[in-house]
C-alpha cells in the first residue's frame, strides 16, 4: 500500500496498528492482502494505509465505533489477530481514535 486514503469530512475514526515482526515470513503477506481486500468490503470502511520500517504502521479509517467493532469481531480477522498473536508479530499496540480535523496538500 503506498496511497494515502481518501477519508470523507471528519468526524471519523482511525484504529492505528503499531507493530514489530517476528522473523516468521510464512503466510504472512497472503493473510495481510487477504484483511485488507475483506476489510473493504466491510460496512464503514473508509480506507487503510500502511509502512514498514522495521517499526510497521497500518491505519485504517472507519465510519463510527460501531464498524470498528464488527471488523474486530470478524471470524477470519479473529483467525488472523489469533496467528499474528502467535507467529507473526513480536508486540504490538492497537489505538483506536477519533479524527476531528484533517487537512491536505
């Protein structure tokens, strides 16, 4: 993912995604590819982004706290969350936030 997501007008919600991988490679970009094209067909999607440095960032923008809830609660994504917790990611923290204001160049 290298584009910045086209939000509507806030107000909206971002749940910001901070991680460090494990070493563990297997399976890990298919599952990645795999939320995020689930994650668009989800009611109150509005985008996603994400980077990795070492350090991975990946934010994606949700309608209300009620869309963020029914993506968490997703069978597949709990499957995922369950494989991440086991083998992919060493730590991670997960922020959820509301965006009062935006601006862009």
């Amino acid at each position: 993912m290298s584009e910045i997501a086209q939000t509507p007008n806030p107000p909206y919600y971002a749940v910001i995604f901070t991680n460090i991988r494990t070493d563990i490679e297997e399976g890990y970009g298919e599952m990645a590819e795999r939320m995020v094209e689930m994650a668009k067909q989800q009611p109150g999607f509005l985008g996603v982004e994400s980077a990795r440095d070492g350090l991975g960032i990946t934010v994606s923008y949700w309608t209300d706290l009620d869309a963020i809830k029914l993506w968490k609660d997703n069978v597949e994504h709990v499957e995922a969350q369950r494989l991440g917790h086991k083998k992919w990611y060493a730590t991670f923290t997960t922020r959820i936030a509301k965006v009062e204001r935006d601006y862009s160049l």
